[in-house]
C-alpha cells in the first residue's frame, strides 16, 4: 500500500477517497472501505483511504483527553490490511482545523489529493463549521467537480438499528463487554506496553506477571477485572495463552491502577520489553479478598476458568 503525506505528495493519479478518523478500523469502516475499494477499481481509479495523525478535537480543545481505540501505528496497520491502494495521513493543526468543509474540499481533496469521487461515512462531519450536511457536501462536490455519495452503515450484530461505531464499542471495553467489541471491530482488542517492575505480591503467590506501563499504551483500558488474554512478547514469534487483571489490588489496599499478566508456563526476563496483549473475553470482575490465601485460592479457580475459555474459543 501507498502511504502518502502533503509534504512528500507529487502529482497524484485521481482516486476515489473516504475521509475520517478511523479510530479502531472497525468492521463499519472496513465495510466502508471495502465498497470504495469496488468502486474504485470498476471505475479504472485509485482507492485512497484519507486519515489525520491526532484526533481533531485534540487540536480544537487542547485539554480533552482520547479514548482511542487504536494508536496511529496500530491504526496505520489496519488500514493497511483493508485492500486499499493508498493511505494519506493528514497532520491535523490549527490551520486545517480553521477550513470550512468547502474550503477543505478544495484546497486538500481536489487540488493536492485529486480526489473524482468522495463516499463520506454516515455519521462523518468535517471542516470548521460541523453543522454542514451531507446535502452540502454533495452541493459542494458538484461545484467541485466531485461526486459525493454516503457510505453505508453496518448494524452490530444481534442488534436492530445499532449500526457499528468507535463509540459504541468504546461503550463494550469500558463495561468489560471485549467480546461484543471483537464482534464490532472484527478483531479482538489490543493493548501494547512496556512492561515494567511491579509489586511482586503475585510471585510470592505462584502467579508471577509482567506489569505494563500504563503510559505506553496510548489507548482506551478495558473496564477492571480478570480476563483470558493472549500475549505476544516483542522479537518473539507467536502468542501465549494468560491471563490478565486490571484493577486497584483491592486486597493489597492499592489505590493506583494496574494491568497485571500471568503467561502460562513462561518464565523469561521480559523486563523494558514490548508485550501486546489480545484482550479475549472477561473472566470476572475485581473483588477484594478477606486474605491473601482467599486471592491465591481465587487465582487457581481464574487459570481454570480462562484454560476453558481457551479450550471453548479453540475447540481443543
């Protein structure tokens, strides 16, 4: 796939574009995506998937914090994945954010992206004034010379007119509900952190983990609890079955939070190394233990329970 940027970009050949942020690369998206891609090629045109390097309202309210669902690299991958000939990230700053919609047509779609065709996602809004409609862009477009058409949406499954958003599997990870998010994004959730030197009370319990440093990893963390998890450690090859919390250490009287992760039969030095965690299914949720044998009793009960997640997912 062709990555392009406006500082690099040259003459370009002209391409049917979408636009957005992206967040997630969900089966909405890639169902997007897809449909362009088809439309694309049936026409003898390019494929451009158009995305920004930060989330704009990081620009327009410098103090809001994302909940994202994907870091810009693990985003950039994704897209990568979806068939799409080209990708173009956008560094989105204070001059872009100041474009009205038809400005941003203009100047960055048609005169340095040479975007012919434009599928705008169903709940998509863009350039300075978000009250514009999909009728205006149409409008717009035709002034342009630009076909603007609205993408389809997805409806998640088991559901009835709920279509596929970031916001609504952001809604699945925070109550702990991975599996409804895996069924959204197509894919089970991920984490990637440096681990790092933690309490050591798990070790002294049988149940030694790396803990990640809640810093490095850029993106939303699931709702507390305990979780099956599968583990890849950065330079390795393939993952390891474990088992994941998230939580305060209730029992330890712990006030900070923490992901903590027990890989089955696995006892490297993985200390300042990258692991990425593949967020499976919730076990249960945090409690506080009466004693530590309580916990420890519990966490044999927890293994249990994610090798019969393991062993229903696999069929093994």
């Amino acid at each position: 796939m062709d990555w392009r940027n406006l500082e690099t970009l040259q003459a370009s050949q002209p391409c049917v574009a979408t636009i957005g942020f992206f967040d997630g690369v969900h089966r909405g998206h890639q169902f997007l995506i897809h449909r362009l891609v088809e439309d694309a090629h049936a026409a003898g045109l390019q494929s451009l998937v158009i995305t920004f390097d930060r989330h704009p309202r990081q620009v327009v309210c410098p103090s809001w914090q994302p909940e994202l669902l994907s870091t810009l690299d693990e985003k950039k991958l994704l897209l990568s994945k979806t068939g799409v000939d080209a990708c173009c990230v956008l560094p989105f700053n204070k001059q872009m954010a100041a474009l009205s919609a038809h400005a941003f047509m203009k100047q960055v779609l048609r005169d340095q992206l040479n975007v012919r065709k434009l599928y705008v996602g169903y709940d998509n809004r863009f350039g300075h004034d978000r009250t514009e409609s999909f009728d205006d862009y149409v409008r717009y477009g035709l002034e342009l010379g630009m076909e603007v058409v609205r993408g389809d949406k997805l409806e998640a499954l088991g559901t009835k007119h709920t279509a596929i958003s970031s916001s609504l599997i952001r809604q699945y990870i925070k109550a702990g509900e991975v599996e409804n998010a895996e069924q959204a994004l197509g894919y089970p959730y991920q984490l990637t952190g440096m681990v790092t030197t933690g309490y050591q009370e798990g070790r002294k319990l049988g149940f030694p983990t790396a803990n990640l440093d809640l810093n490095s990893i850029g993106k939303l963390v699931p709702a507390p609890g305990v979780y099956a998890v599968m583990v890849r450690v950065e330079g390795s090859v393939g993952w390891k079955r474990a088992m994941m919390n998230i939580g305060t250490r209730p029992t330890f009287d712990g006030n900070s939070l923490t992901i903590e992760t027990h890989i089955f039969q696995f006892e490297d030095d993985i200390y300042h190394k990258k692991l990425t965690i593949s967020v499976i299914s919730r076990i249960r949720e945090e409690h506080r233990f009466d004693s530590v044998e309580a916990l420890a009793a519990q966490l044999r009960k927890d293994k249990k329970a994610v090798e019969a997640c393991f062993l229903s997912r696999h069929g093994e």
